[in-house]
C-alpha cells in the first residue's frame, strides 16, 4: 500500500486511513486525524499550534522523537495547507 504525506500535519498516512472528501470518497492528500467530510478537523488550527502540538507529541509519546518532530516541523510551510503561493 503507498504511503502518502499528508499535507496538513506532515504525517505519512496510507489510503486506508485517509480523510474524507464531502462525498465520502478518500482525500489522498490529507489524513483522517486532519481532513474529514470536506473539512479541516480543527479549523482554527494554525502552523505555530501544529509545530507546539508536534513537539508535545515528541515529549509524550515514542512515535516521534524530537528530532524528527523538528525535521518534520521544518517542512510543514511546504505542505499545500500552508503554503502561501494561494494569496
């Protein structure tokens, strides 16, 4: 199964744990913990409260360590949820 990157939080995710688009088909470009139904889980959600939030996951769990969690951190303003070539 290939892996995709989603493009809110950096993580990698597969089809099967994909978000959804409004008709309920998978979104391949964002993850289910991010995009669901058409829409943004956390709608408010902005880049320094995700980088806050990656870093407190790194403090807390062994799936990220805080090198990766700061690797990771430095390539969210390419993801197309933050990039800024829309404006």
């Amino acid at each position: 199964m290939k892996t995709l990157i989603c493009q809110s939080c950096g993580w990698p995710f597969t089809k099967a744990t994909g978000g959804t688009s409004r008709d309920k088909s998978i979104n391949t470009d964002y993850c289910r913990d991010c995009y669901q139904d058409g829409a943004f889980t956390d709608k408010s959600l902005n880049l320094h409260e995700l980088e806050v939030k990656l870093l407190e996951m790194a403090e807390m769990h062994e799936d990220i360590s805080l090198e990766e969690a700061q690797e990771l951190i430095k390539k969210l303003p390419e993801l197309k949820r933050w990039r800024m070539d829309h404006i």
